[in-house]
C-alpha cells in the first residue's frame, strides 16, 4: 500500500511526536443533559456490521466499543479496509449497523423513524476526502443546498450564514466562484462551512486531508482545530496517517480488521502501542526520528 506520510522534514516527525506527548484534552466540562454518561457524546456499543450480496459476506466491524466526548477531537486510524468508514457512516446512520446501539446524547439513533433521523442528521456535518461540491454550482449554492433541503426558504439567513462561515475558513472573496476554480484546500474549505451549514454538534471527517499536500493539510487541520474551539463541535476524523492524529487529535481509536484493537490519549497510544497494527502505523514516524538523529541536524535540502 502506498502510504503518504505528511512530513515535510525528518525533524517535523520528531516535532510531531513531542506534540503528541505535550497535547492535554481539551474537552469541555458542561454535561449534556440527556447524555446518561456525563460529558459523553457519541457511544458506540457493541457494533457490528456486515454487508451481503448475493452469497458475498464481509464482516466490516466486529464489536466496537467507543466513548467519544463532548467537544473532543477523536481520531479513528488504520490501513485500507479495516473498517473506518463503515464505522463512521454508522454514525449519522448512512449504514444500519448489523448489530450493537450507535447512541448520540444517550439516543439510540437506530429506532428513530424518518424525520427524527433527518433531524438528527442536521446535527451532524461530514466532509470527505474528495471534497464532494457540486461543480455546477457556485461557492454560495453549494452552501445554501444543506440549508434548502433542511426546509429553510428564507433566503436571508442562508446568505447570512453562508458569509459567516465562508469568512470562517478564510474564503470570503470566494462566494461567487465555481469548484473548478479552487485549489484543493480552498475545495475542502468551502466543504467544511457547508457542512457547517445546518450548525451541527458533531463533524464527521473521512480522509479530510489525504488529497491535500502536507502544508495544506497542516492549514485543514488547523481550520478544525479552531472550528472545534470557536463553535464547540465535537469532531471524530479518520485517516491512516498517525502524523494528523498526532497534530490535531486528543485521543486515538487504531482499527485493524474490523476491529478496534487499541484506543486511548494520542500521547499514551504514540508513547506505549500494543497492537501490532498501531506500531506498523507508528513505524514511518520512528523511521524519519532515527535518520534525523543519524544526521544530527536537518539537511539543508530538506
Ligand atoms: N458497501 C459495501 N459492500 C460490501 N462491502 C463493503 C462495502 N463497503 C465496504 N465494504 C468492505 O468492508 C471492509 C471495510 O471497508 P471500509 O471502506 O470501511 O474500510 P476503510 O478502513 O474505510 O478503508 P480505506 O482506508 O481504504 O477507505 C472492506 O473489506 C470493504 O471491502
Ligand atoms: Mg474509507
């Protein structure tokens, strides 16, 4: 598997993990109301999922069990196909989980009928890897579409929103232009403030970054790392990069296979990984940490 790692010199690897070590939780201390754990947001019991087809069956996830806090930045790793996307999509209920409770603020969002799940959906943002903007439209239209399929007509407040959000990420000059027009960070901007849009409490990210050079996904994760602080969301971002877990996560689920195989703070997973798969994603990092100490110091061409 080809596997970018998002360094740009053999001392940011080393940065990194310092980074990771110095990183404390910053999640927020006021409980949620009808959240039956304090302070936890979205839980995940038990869940397994399987795809059929014909005779095909593949057992995408087997048993997870996750805690993900109110107001945290949770990172979810682990090579192509172990099972993050299924997991994600389990969230906001793109897939029925084959068994287990996906529960957000203590609701099982599995018995809920048509129109509590599409409210509940308002609730939560997602942005993907390949950004996903309708290049028939413009910067401005593709935010309003959130907003339109929620119900909302009054096309002052979604202008008014739009500009908010568009000044947010940066990308105020940007209202009238078409996707083919933007870079590729600029793209997953503009897809951020419109999942931003319907002012959901939780955004799902999958593979946000891994289109993105490393300096603009360095300016992403900064995005959500400020987005996070500004509007208090709660953000559950997967990647097989342990680089953006290390920059912008306060704790870490590694999946191998469909499972979770080991979770915790950044800090503890980087400092002392048990599982195989953790130390095979751990093992660029480690690799550039040795060279920069063989070299002493950065190269000049680095
Ligand atoms: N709709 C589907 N139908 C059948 N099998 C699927 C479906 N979606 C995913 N799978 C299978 O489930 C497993 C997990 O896939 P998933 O997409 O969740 O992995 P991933 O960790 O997101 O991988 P990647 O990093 O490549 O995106 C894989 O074996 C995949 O082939
Ligand atoms: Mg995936």
């Amino acid at each position: 598997m080809n596997q970018r790692v998002g360094f740009e010199s053999f001392t940011e690897a080393a940065e990194l993990l310092a980074l990771a070590e110095t990183r404390q939780p910053r999640v927020q201390t006021a409980p949620s109301r009808q959240s039956p754990l304090p302070n936890v947001h979205v839980e995940v019991r038990g869940v397994g999922k399987v795809y059929t087809s014909g005779r095909q069956r593949v057992e995408a996830l087997r048993n997870i069990d996750l805690n993900i806090q109110r107001g945290e930045i949770f990172g979810i790793i682990g090579r192509s196909g172990a099972g993050k996307s299924s997991l994600i999509r389990t969230l906001n209920r793109l897939e029925d989980v084959s068994e287990g409770q996906v529960l957000i603020d203590g609701t099982d969002i599995g018995v809920l009928s048509r129109d509590a799940l599409a409210k509940q959906r308002r609730r939560i943002g997602m942005i993907f890897q390949h950004f996903n903007l309708l290049n028939s439209k413009t910067v401005l239209q593709n935010l309003a579409l959130p907003m339109k399929a929620a119900g909302e007509k009054d096309a002052g407040v979604i202008l008014s929103r739009a500009r908010n959000l568009l000044q947010l990420v940066g990308l105020e000059d940007k209202e009238n232009v078409y996707p083919s027009r933007l870079s590729g960070g600029q793209k997953q901007r503009v897809a951020i403030a419109r999942a931003l849009m319907t002012k959901p409490e939780i955004l799902l990210c999958d593979e946000a970054t891994s289109a993105l050079d490393p300096e603009t996904t360095h300016a992403i994760l900064e995005l959500l790392d400020d987005i996070r602080q500004k509007l208090g969301i709660t953000v559950i971002l997967i990647t097989h990069e342990m680089a953006v877990i290390s920059e912008i996560c306060d704790r870490v689920a590694v999946m191998h296979e469909g499972e979770v195989v080991e979770q915790g703070d950044v800090a503890q997973v980087f400092r002392q990984p048990r599982h195989q798969a953790t130390r095979a994603l751990l093992a660029p990092i480690k690799r550039m940490i040795q060279r920069a100490e063989v070299f002493g110091h950065e190269p000049a061409y680095a």
